[in-house]
C-alpha cells in the first residue's frame, strides 16, 4: 500500500515529470513515462528517505565504478519470489533532483541498459528495465505499469 496519497502523486508528478521529459528526450528516448512510473514508486512521490533527501528518486545503488556521494540505507530484495530480505546497501546520493535526474540517465547510457532506447512503450520499457535487471522485485513491471 503506498504511503502517499492521489493528490500527493498529482503534485509530485507535475514536480518531476517536465524535468524527466526535458532530460529523457534530450538525450534521445521516446519513452519517459515508464521512467516517472519510477520515481513515483522507487521514491514514493519524494517520500522516501533516499528521493528526500538524497534525490535518488530511481533507487540507484552505488555498484563498483560509483565514485559521488553515498548513503547506507535499509531496503528489501526479492531473491527469492515472494520472500523479501532486508539488507543494507548503498545508494547514489545527489545534490539536487535535477542532478538525480541527469545520474539516472547517465547510468542507462551503459551497455546494458542501451535496450531501453529501442522501447516502443511504456510496457516495453519496464520489461527491458527488469530484464536487464534494474530490479529484484518479481511483480516490477507490473508495479510500474
């Protein structure tokens, strides 16, 4: 169950979606929308510690070649389906959304997310995001969707 409600998600929509749609096509992806389907829920509507204060609105782990700003937070895998486990992990931590918002783009540019440019749809994009492993979660696309 989210912890926002419909008018908090309006609001924050109208915050972070013309900043993703100037980014997301600027740098050449016909689908953005999957990528505010993202922010809503990764970072539930800036309610999350990590979108808050953080500005990591994508859930973006640090992974070995990450050389910003960090932070430590809880979070919940899906290894197994059905089963979360609570682990610690650590995430990118930027200075502004709009910072957040460019990290997250400059992490798709990598190998194996150039998948994500040839999405024709919202659907498709969230199919290549999971496949490409952007997610333990086993209901992701669907969340997303």
């Amino acid at each position: 169950m989210a912890r926002y409600s419909s008018a908090q998600a309006k609001a924050f929509i109208e915050y972070i979606a013309p900043m993703i749609q100037r980014e997301g096509f600027s740098r050449g992806y016909a689908i953005v929308t999957t990528t505010i389907a993202q922010a809503i829920v990764e970072g539930e509507c800036n309610i999350s510690r990590l979108a808050s204060e953080y500005h990591n609105h994508f859930g973006m782990k640090c992974g070995k070649n990450w050389r910003g700003k960090s932070v430590n937070l809880k979070t919940k895998e899906e290894y197994t389906p059905g089963t979360l486990t609570d682990i610690r992990d650590n995430f990118r931590a930027y200075d502004s959304d709009i910072d957040g918002i460019d990290g997250y783009y400059d992490f798709i540019q990598s190998s194996r997310y150039a998948n994500l440019r040839d999405a024709k749809t919202f659907r498709q994009f969230a199919e290549y995001l999971k496949a490409d492993g952007w997610a333990t979660s086993s209901r992701y696309v669907n969340t997303l969707c």
